[in-house]
C-alpha cells in the first residue's frame, strides 16, 4: 500500500526538484524575487513560531497577551507600510517586489530578535513583560 504512494507521489516530488530555485546563483528578476519571497516566508514562519510560544507563556495574563496583540497588530501594519515606502522608487517595475521583500525580511527578522529577547526572560525581570519559561 505504501509503495503504491510513494509512485503515485514520485512525479510530483521529482517536478518540483526539477523546479528548485538556486537563489545562490540567481540571475534574472524572476528568480530573484522568487528568492527574495522565499526569505521573506522563512522569517515570518520563525516569527511566527515565537510569537506562538510567547502567547503561550502569557495565557495567565490575558490583559498582557491583548496587549501583545495589539502590539503585533501595530507593528504589521507600520511594517507593511514603512516597506511600501521604502520601495516606492521603484513601483511598478520588475524590482519592486524584490526590494518590498527585503524591506519587510529585514524588519521581521528584526522582530524576531525582539521576541527572542522576550523569550530569554529570567524570573523576575521587572522590565521583562514575558514570565520566563
């Protein structure tokens, strides 16, 4: 039974390692941006995770945990539109995508590292507003 699976899903698996992306060696603005979009899923997914794992830690505390969302909710939407300014200059071209993904990996990636400080709380942290796991 599983046999008959796998075959089944063999060209499938092989059609899409036909269609990797070699980001390394990306050359044309396609691929480029395909690349650029594949960083930008690969640090909201980590923020993401973070996020989750902090909403956790905040259960007890559902006036924080609002706050948190609220926060997040805020930080979403000057992300989005402080990279909509950022790549501005060149909207409407075949960049903009590229350039718009790079604003809002970089601001993420930059939000992660706050929630991994969040997270790093010690008991008793006072200026912390996450209770250490």
């Amino acid at each position: 039974m599983y046999s008959r699976f796998f075959l089944a899903l063999a060209p499938v698996l092989f059609t899409s390692m036909a269609f990797a992306v070699d980001c390394d060696n990306a050359t044309d603005q396609a691929t480029m941006n395909q690349c650029a979009a594949q960083q930008n899923a690969a640090a909201d997914k980590e923020l993401n995770a973070l996020y989750q794992q902090i909403t956790t830690r905040l259960q007890a505390e559902p006036e924080r945990k609002k706050l948190l969302v609220g926060a997040q909710r805020a930080w979403v939407a000057f992300r989005d539109a402080e990279c909509k300014f950022s790549a501005s200059g060149v909207e409407g071209g075949s960049v903009y995508p590229l350039i718009y993904s790079s604003c809002t990996t970089d601001l993420t990636k930059a939000r992660v590292q706050t929630f991994r400080n969040y997270l790093k709380c010690q008991e008793g942290d006072v200026g912390c507003p996450v209770p250490g796991g």
